[in-house]
C-alpha cells in the first residue's frame, strides 16, 4: 500500500483493490474520465464525488503518485522486505 499527503487529507493507494482489466482500461483512450475516476476511487476508497472536488492541484498529484504507483507496483513490498532485513541484520 501506498500513501500520499495532499493538501486536504492524506490518502492510501491500494492496488489490491483494482484488477488488471481495471488497469487495461485506464489506457483506454475510449475510456471515459468518470471510468478512470472509478478505478482511482476502487483503489482508494474516494468516491468519485470526492474525485471530482479535489482541489485541481491535488487532483493532479493524486493522479500522477497513482500512476507511479501503477508503474513500480511491488514496490511497497519491496520497501518493506528491506527494512525487515534491516531491522533483523542490526
């Protein structure tokens, strides 16, 4: 799970809650905008209402950390196995 502190309120991304036709229709272009919002809001747990009021810029950050979150999706999983062999080496 990922996180990302905006303007109005802190939120987590979880990519356990969207599936890979979820993903597939995001690079859709036939797509439509309250699609893409459906899928931001399944993975974190916004309603699209909520989407839609975000203040722009937040809105903009959202997207562009779910993106990335979308590009490198293990990496949470990864951040963790590293600090846990940290912790355990120390």
């Amino acid at each position: 799970m990922f996180s990302i502190e905006l303007s109005s309120r802190k939120v987590e991304v979880n990519l356990d809650l969207i599936t890979t036709k979820d993903v597939r229709a995001l690079s859709d272009k036939a797509s439509k905008t309250k699609t893409g919002d459906e899928i931001l809001g399944k993975a974190t747990g916004l309603t699209v209402e909520e989407i839609e009021n975000l203040p722009f810029r937040d809105y903009r950050k959202l997207i562009r950390f779910f993106w990335a979150c979308l590009a490198d999706p293990l990496k949470d999983e990864e951040t963790a196995k590293n600090s846990q062999s940290e912790s355990t080496s120390a």
